[in-house]
C-alpha cells in the first residue's frame, strides 16, 4: 500500500505549479493516497512480456511535407493573452 | 403545429426537406425552450443571435439547393470544442473568457453541412468527471426527477450535451468520450449517446483531457439520429495525427433492422459482484430482444476487465497531467499575479485559482504516476495492463460481431452523492472505461426504467471501425425496447 | 599527448561529453507549417500549434525526418526506422506546452562515430551516443522592462536535431576538433547550418575530473554555450574548479552551470536550482514514426563526400600530409576552393599556397573563404606562373600580395609591373660577373671548399636583379663560374 506524505504532496504540487495550503496538502494527501491504494489491484496482474500499449490507434506518425502553409497570425496568437506589449507575451521578469 | 423542440434529429431533417417549417423557426422553438430550461444550467454560453443568423443563411443556402446532411438542424456543443470567436471554457475558470481563433474540426464539419449551434453545453471541468458537478459554472440538473424529486444529475462528462437533448433544448448535441463521458451521461438522461472508434473523429481544436482516449460523438434522441449526426462528425483529418485515414461509411443505410444470424457477446466479468438487481434484469432483457431478432448470443471472457478502471485512472490523469500543463496564465485564459510575484508565484497562484479540486487531484496524480521512480510501478504497468484488455477485447472479436452490456452501474443519483470520495465517484465509470481503453465503439441507447422511474441504458460495444454493426444492433435494440419514456414536461 | 591538469595533490584527468543542439534546416517547423526564417517580428513565425492553444495538435515534417536521417547517415550512426516521441515535462516561460516534445529512449538516431582531426595531424575516434529530434524553444527577453519579461515564440517549436556524445573527450582541445568536426559534417550535409553565434548549433558540455584510471567523477553540465572557443575555455576552467574543489577537501554536486566569458567563471544556474523531473512519457498526440529501408537509402543516395573520405582522397590522390588535408577538408567552401586550385595543377603545391599564403592572409584580414579577395583561379593561374618559370616563388610572393590588395589577375599583374622572371643566360651572367668581380675573397673561399659561401652569392644575384632572375640558373651559372 502506497502511502503519500505531505512533503511527497508538496513536491508532487511544485512540480504541477499548483499553490496548495498546508490544510490542502494534507487533504489531498489523504485523497492522493485513497486513489493509488485503489489503483494498486494492478500490481498483480501478469504482465510478463507484454508491450505497453500507447496508443490504439493502428497506425504510424503520417508525414506533413516541408511547406510554409501557417504563420504570420500575430494579432490571433496573441489576442487572448491576459498582458502584451511590443508583439511578446508578457510575464514576471525571469532570472536565469 | 407540433412542438418542433420534440422532433427527433431524422423527423427535422426530412420536415425542413419538405417545407413543413424553416431552420429559423426550428431554432427559435429551441431557443424557447432553452428559456425556459435554464433552470438545468445545461448551458454555458448561449449563442441564440448566432444562432438564428446560422438558420437564416442556412434557409438561404436550401433555397439555392445547396442543402447539407445536417441542414438547418440546431445542436448544442460541448464546451470543449473550441469555436471561432465563441467563448470556450472547458467549464474551466482558467479558461474563462477565452476566445479561440479557430474553430474544432468536427464543429467546421457539422457547420459545413448545415448545422446551427445553440450555444455551448455545460460538463465538468475539462470533461474530467462523471456527474457533471465539477463545473465551475455550476452542476447541470437531469431533467429526470426520481419519486423524492430530487434534483439528480446528469452524467458526466457531457451532462450538460445530454441535459439539453433529453429536455428538448437542442435536437442532437456533440459530445466527447474520454472513459465514458458520452455514453454515461445518455444513460442516466434517457437518450442515445455514441462514442466512434478512436481515430474516427479528429481530436484537432477539442480541449484535450487525455490524448489517447478523447473521442468526439453524438448525442441524440434515436439511433438514427446518432447515424446521421456520427455521418457528419467522422472523417480523416491531416491535422491530427491519430485521425484514422478511412472513408466514412453511409451510417444511417446500416440501420437495416436486421441482425438475423449476428453473433452477439455476453462478457461474464460485467456481471460485478453487487451490481443491482435491475441493472441485471435490463441486461437479460437486452439480451432477449437480440436473440428474440435473431441474432445469435454467446458468452464472452474478458478477463483483465476488473482492472480497467485501476488501468484508466492511471493512464488518463497521466495524460491530462501534461495536456493541461499549458494552462498557465500567460498566453490566454486566467492569470494570477500580484506585485513582486515571479513566474513560478503566476503558475501556481493562476493554476491554483484556476482549476477546481477535481482537476488538481487528477494533475497531481498523473504527475506522480509519471515521476522519477513511479513511472515503471504506475504508468508503465497500466500501459501494460491496457494491452492486456485490448488483447481480451480482439480474443472476444474473434467470435462474435457485438458485445452487449450495461452501460452503468446504477441510474442517475442525487446530485452530492458520491461526492467526498473520488474513488466512489469513478466507479460509475466501470462499465463504459474498458472500451475506451480499447480504442472501441460504444453506443448506450435507453432500453427501460429504474424502479424510481428513472432511464437506465444498455451498451453496444463494436469491433474497431465497424460502428455500423453497432448501430444495426442498436436500432433494433431501440425499435425492440420502444423506450418512450420522457422526463416530466417532455411527454410526446 | 595527454592532457592534464596539474593538482596540488597530482594530475587530473578531464571527462568531457558534448550535447550539441543544431537546429534543423527545413522551411517550417518540426510539427507545424509556421515559417522558421529568422529575425522577423516577435510571434510572427507563430502558429496555433507553436502557442499550444487548447486543442491543437502535432504533425511531424517529413523534412526534419529526412534531415536527421541523413545527419545520422553522416556520423555513420544506426538508423533506427522505429523512434518514438515523448514529451518532457516542465514549466517555463518560452515553453508553451509546458513540455517540449523530444526523443527519449527511442531516439532515431543511434550509436555513431565522429572521427577528430586533431592539430598534429593525428586523429581521435569519439562516439555518439545517440542524435534525436526535439522542439525548440521561445526566447525570453529581460532587457526590455525592468519588471517584466517579453516572450517571443517565433522560434518555439523550430527542429532541433540533439546530438550527444560518449564522454570520450579528453582535453579542451579535443572538444574544439569535436565541434570542429561535426559543424564541418552538418555543414556538408546541409542539415544544420553551423552557425554558432546565430544560436543555430549549441553545446552543452558535460565535464568531470578524476584521477587517471579512476572511474568517472561527478559531472557538472555547461549549458548553452555560444562558440568553439567559448566550449573550450569552458571545460578548461570548469574541470580546474572542480580540481580546486575537490583537492579544498570539497566535493561535486551535479548541477547545471552557465559560463560567464566575462568573467572567465562558471557559475551555477538559479533557476535550475529546484530538482527537475521531466516525466517523460510516450506523447499521445503522436504515434511511432516509422519508415523503411528504402526511405534511408534514398536519403543515403543524397549523400555529398564527407570531409573523412574528402580528406582520404586529398591524402591518396593529392599527396597531402593528413594535416594539411585536415585543414582543407574543415570547411567545405575551403575543400571545393582547393579543388578548384589543384584541378590539373601539383596539389601539394596548390595545397602550400591555399593554406600558408591564402589562410594566412584571410586570418589577418579576419575574412572567410566565401569573401576571400583572390580567387580559386586566380590563385591557381599563379601557381602555373612559377610552374612555367615565368616568375620565381619569391617574386610570387610579391605578386600574391598584390593579389590580396587588389583581388587582380596575376598574369597581368606580371605584365604591368615587369615582374617576369630573368631566364636568358647573358643577362644573369653579366650580373654574376659583377658580383664575381666585386667579392674576389669570397671567390677564394669557395675555391678553397667553402661551398656553403655559394649562398651568398646566389643572394647577391638575385637582389642584383631585383629577384627577377630564375634562382635555378643563377646556381647553376655561378656554380660553373666560380667552380668549373
């Protein structure tokens, strides 16, 4: 049986981007853990030699020629973004 | 005049070819009847002056002659296709007031051949869900009521699509499939719901939950309605690369009412230890109407099936955990941000805010089952268990042309029940998960009542791409079933 | 020769793994139909796809297929006909998706060789490990607002061809050849243009020390630097830190560093700083890609000469030292200008001139090849003048200096300023009487058998005539004159 702690949650929220108070960690600790202790009946099916399977789609990646056909959308790209300035999206200063 | 709002999606579709009535007035019927069904919340956005302004052209291009498979009918969409200049929100906050500059592949099909939207429906947030109570806008109401008249729920994910049908405030609606979220939903609203094969539906333009499950369907009031609307949804898109590159098959001209001699499978794994004596009792009786048409029933194994859900719940918040990584505030949608606050500060105050509870259980799931360390006891397992249901689902097909079985566990319940547990709430996904992780058509049609008085549905579940074979079977089960019950209000 | 770093405590090996990121060369990007030109306005170049709006959707370029192919044809590399694209997960500014799609334990490209042509003329087998196709990223502004950053996406979601090396670099100056080599390899191909300081091609050098023969120690990655010379200076400074560390009783952390060439220091990444677990996993908007043989060999058809068997050639047909042949083949315009002066022509001269006199000059002037003011012909049409003895190599010298001044046919140059060579017996011998006449102790000398004197006197010849005279005859006559 898996269990999550809260520091494991913590981790588990940063590497989401999600703000979780210290009552919400323990909260979905609790919620985390219920659902991985449901789906732990997993661990005991057979599963010797067998491919995972990532996709059903009976097919393989079909191929796009090397054309110019999309772009020079600007005003689209950007017309739902919460701040712009000078064409760019605009966010909190980044520092490498 | 009949009321236009009970018309089904074929009688609309030959009394506009006749003349009987315009698509303007079709839609001002439905807009009406939106009006006064507001009350459901089936609804997110209304769109009645596009939509009248969609019948007006569409009444002009019919007296050109130009007149499209669905010409002139008014549906609703699902709040997950993106539509051009069209608010879509996912039921998401974080998508509040988004706008997309695009319009999804199978809404530009279903508008190219002559279909009018009536606004965008209600479902839970992101389509992750199965009672439609995680919306940020608000549950959606069945308009079933049981003997307490309770205020019951609709089904998820496309609750709000099966809302407005089985309430008459659209002919026909789109909905997506993730685990179930078309078919259930159809069941607990008492109308026909069809999830194709994966890759019959392009994905392109749709808010993706789980990329490897999504499917776009109809839901409909009949079987012929889900044939027609399927007709125009369906075909090959070179912008999706999982888009299935096959001809689309005249549907409705499958509905031959014919199954003489079919093979129709009975899974004995279905039959889950305290599944209620009614839901049991439906099945039976499914299963005698095919035979009583001839079709031939056997029994079936499918023996990795008790593992679908463990299997699902896995793979799908995995997948979700990554497609919903793009929400994060800074090219559209919600953003969070206060003085001083870095970008990492913007993504987890915007994402916190933005995504309601489900959804960040479901994120932080599938970012633990993908991490350092789970990915091969998690992740890696459920793919592998996935093949082993596929496997089981190709053995059965081996033998027989359908499979049957119920489409849920139970009919729709009271809206905050199973809520305070996740677990519970996934269970009523049991029955239709196994076919979506299997890539294979479903279709849930209405086929009798609770003992509350409540719709109960039966599934079909067909080989890949022979979605015909399951709408014969179905229109047969439906002519057999003669399911006429209505909501309160909706009687013929 | 080894390369060593001299500790307090003793020598120190250095490890290096190079991961160099060369941008593709296509006309749209690696999964949607937006241009990949360079320098136009922010989010012009930008699709849908590019800004992962809700819904949209991956379609791979058959061209960048083509491209890694033919990259990997060209490191002689395993092509695997089945690879698979995940997504790797993680959030950042210029990374709309919030995970770039890559190549992570299917990549298309496996197992290959870069041969290094190493300054001494000996070379040095390096493997790589693998080459996959990835996206490339937006670009951050800071410099625009003191509160904000700018993203611009043009180059979001651009090919990139990720090539990574076995950690069988031993000394800066191995990595330099390294780069060196796969630059002039990407560059013949026609799969990436090379261009380090437009950001086109990029190294992130993986360098760790140890005791020789000791296992590896702990590597610290440095990300993105910006040129062969940078990469070198990099490692060199980075593995002597971590000599200084290690030897200060410390120990290495594996982290992320950036180099400052400012400074002449690396220094750790900030934003790194928190542990990163990319998640990768399978991306299911993709399916595996997926070709056969017939595809790689039509692709292997394409295949130019690559500097390997250039340089073989040069070395067997030629005769060329493998230095020199070295040289010649690092860039490809450098190999086709030889060629060119070599065609018909005693290539072991033609290669003397290309690379002393011309490769000289062109690093002085601080030109390239492709700007070079002498032409192939022209520079070969020299090489005919001392051939046919219509001018000696000394007055060649003068001429190609002109040459370089002025980009000017030599011939004429010849013409016009007299230069031809002095080949008629009496003249030269009327000027050897002079300086017979005039040096008669220096006769005795060599009489005497002081022949090394002889010298001197073909010296004093030659300014007599104002290095116009043929140099052979001159020895020969004086040889008869003073000792026949």
């Amino acid at each position: 049986m898996s269990s999550l702690d809260k520091e494991t949650v913590r981790r588990i929220a940063h590497l989401s981007r999600i703000n979780v108070s210290e009552e919400g960690l323990s909260e979905l600790a609790g919620d985390l853990t219920r659902i991985l202790d449901f789906v732990e009946e997993l661990q005991e099916v057979d599963v010797e030699g067998c491919e995972p399977l990532t996709s059903v789609a009976d097919l393989t990646l079909p191929l796009r020629k090397d054309e110019v056909t999309d772009g020079n959308i600007q005003q689209k790209v950007l017309s739902n973004a919460p701040m712009t300035d000078a064409g760019c999206f605009v966010v909190p200063k980044v520092v490498e | 005049m009949t009321d236009l709002t009970k018309l089904t999606l074929a009688e609309a579709r030959d009394g506009l070819a006749k003349g009987d009535y315009t698509s303007v007035e079709l839609t001002e019927a439905h807009l009406k009847s939106m009006d006064a069904h507001r009350n459901l919340n089936a609804y997110i956005t209304e769109t009645p002056e596009k939509a009248i302004e969609m019948a007006k052209a569409s009444d002009a291009k019919r007296a050109k002659g130009e007149a499209g498979k669905m010409e002139g009918l008014p549906i609703a969409v699902k709040d997950l296709f993106c539509t051009e200049g069209v608010q879509t929100t996912a039921a998401s906050h974080i998508l509040e007031g988004f706008k997309p500059e695009y319009e999804s592949t199978v809404t530009s099909k279903l508008f190219d051949n002559g279909a009018v939207m009536l606004g965008k429906a209600n479902l839970d947030e992101f389509a992750m869900g199965s009672s439609n109570t995680s919306s940020y806008y608000g549950n959606v109401i069945n308009p079933w009521k049981d003997k307490t008249g309770k205020d019951l729920v609709p089904g998820g994910s496309s609750g709000g699509s099966a809302a407005a049908v089985a309430a008459n405030m659209a002919l026909a609606a789109t909905g997506t499939d993730t685990g179930g979220s078309i078919r259930q939903p159809a069941s607990y609203c008492g109308i026909v719901g069809m999830k194709p094969t994966y890759g019959r539906c392009s994905r392109w333009g749709i808010v993706a939950f789980a990329s490897s499950l999504d499917q776009a369907g109809p839901m409909t009031k009949t079987v012929r309605d889900a044939a027609i609307m399927l007709g125009s949804m369906a075909g090959h898109d070179a912008k999706d690369s999982t888009s299935a590159p096959m001809a689309v098959p005249d549907f409705e001209a499958a509905l031959s009412g014919d199954i003489r001699g079919m093979k129709i499978g009975i899974p004995k794994e279905y039959r889950v230890d305290g599944m209620p004596e009614e839901i049991s009792k439906l099945w039976d009786e499914g299963v005698a109407m095919l035979r009583d048409a001839g079709a031939e029933v056997v029994d079936v194994t499918l023996p990795h099936t008790k593992y679908a859900l463990g299997t699902y719940y896995i793979v799908a918040p995995a997948e979700a955990s990554s497609n919903l990584a793009r929400y994060d505030g800074l090219r559209y949608g919600q953003r969070v941000m206060d003085e001083g606050d870095s970008l990492d500060d913007m993504y987890m105050k915007s994402r916190a805010a933005g995504f309601g509870k489900e959804v960040q259980r479901r994120i932080m799931i599938g970012t633990y089952v993908l991490s350092a360390g789970y990915y091969d006891a998690y992740y890696n397992k459920a793919l592998k268990v996935r093949r082993r249901i596929y496997e089981d689902f190709a053995t059965a097909f081996g033998t027989v042309d359908a499979i049957l079985a119920p489409t849920a566990p139970s009919a729709a319940f009271a809206i905050g029940e199973n809520e305070g547990d996740p677990v519970k709430m996934y269970l009523n996904d049991v029955f239709t998960v196994p076919a979506s992780l299997a890539g294979l058509p479903g279709l849930s049609l209405p086929t009798g009542l609770s003992s509350e008085g409540l719709p109960l549905g039966l599934q079909l579940i067909g080989k890949p791409f022979d979605e015909e074979t399951v709408l014969r079977v179905g229109g047969v089960l439906e002519s057999a079933a003669n399911f006429t019950a209505k909501p309160a209000g909706q009687e013929g | 020769m080894t390369y060593v770093i001299e500790g307090s405590t003793g020598p120190w090996e250095i490890v290096v793994g190079l991961e160099v990121h060369c941008q593709v060369v296509s006309n749209s990007k690696l999964f949607s139909g937006a241009s990949t030109t360079f320098g136009n306005e922010a989010n012009s170049n930008v699709s849908l796809v590019d800004a992962a709006m809700p819904g949209m959707l991956p379609v791979i370029n058959e061209e960048c297929v083509r491209q890694a192919v033919k990259t990997g044809l060209g490191l002689k590399a395993k092509i695997n006909k089945e690879s698979v694209f995940s997504r790797k997960n993680y959030f950042y500014a210029d990374l709309p998706q919030g995970y770039q799609i890559s190549q992570f334990d299917k990549p298309i490209v496996g197992k290959g060789t870069i041969i290094l042509d190493m300054p001494d003329g000996s070379t040095k087998s390096v493997g790589i490990e693998r080459l996959h196709l990835e996206q490339d990223a937006g670009k951050s502004m800071h410099d625009q607002d003191p509160k904000y950053s700018h993203i611009d996406l043009n180059r979001s979601g651009v090919a990139l061809m990720e090539i990574v090396s076995d950690p069988d670099i031993r000394s800066p100056e191995e990595a330099g050849a390294y780069l060196t080599k796969l630059r002039a390899i990407v560059r013949y191909l026609g799969t990436c243009d090379g261009n380090m300081n437009e950001g086109s091609m990029r190294c992130d050098a993986n360098v760790s020390v140890r005791r020789p023969g000791e296992p590896f120690g702990t590597r610290c990655e440095i990300k993105n630097v910006n040129s062969i010379r940078f990469v070198m200076q990099a490692i060199e400074i980075e593995a002597k830190r971590q000599v200084e560390v290690i030897e200060g009783g410390g120990e290495i952390i594996q982290q992320t560093r950036l180099f400052d060439q400012r400074l002449g220091e690396t220094r750790a990444m900030r934003s790194k700083e928190m542990a990163h677990d990319y998640r990768y996993f399978p991306d299911p908007d993709l399916l595996p890609l997926v070709f056969d043989d017939a595809f790689v060999s039509e692709i292997e058809k394409t295949l130019p000469e690559l500097p390997d068997e250039k340089k073989a050639r040069f070395m067997r047909e030629n005769g060329l030292s493998a230095y020199d042949a070295g040289v010649l083949v690092a860039e490809k315009e450098k190999a086709d200008y030889y060629e060119v002066v070599a065609k018909g022509r005693d290539g072991k001269l033609a290669a003397n001139w290309v690379i002393t006199n011309l490769f000289g000059a062109l690093n002085k002037a601080e030109v390239g090849i492709a700007d070079s003011p002498v032409s192939a012909e022209n520079l070969g049409k020299l090489i005919d003048l001392i051939s046919n003895d219509t001018i000696s190599g000394r007055i060649a010298k003068d001429v190609f200096e002109i040459m370089i001044e002025t980009g000017g046919d030599p011939e004429k140059i010849v013409e016009e300023k007299g230069l031809k060579q002095i080949t008629d017996t009496g003249a030269i011998e009327s000027a050897i009487d002079e300086v017979i006449a005039a040096n008669p102790d220096k006769v005795q000398e060599i009489r005497d058998g002081k022949e090394k004197m002889l010298g001197w006197f073909v010296g004093q010849v030659m300014k007599g005539t104002g290095g116009k005279a043929n140099p052979g005859m001159v020895n020969k006559l004086l040889r008869d004159k003073i000792l026949g």
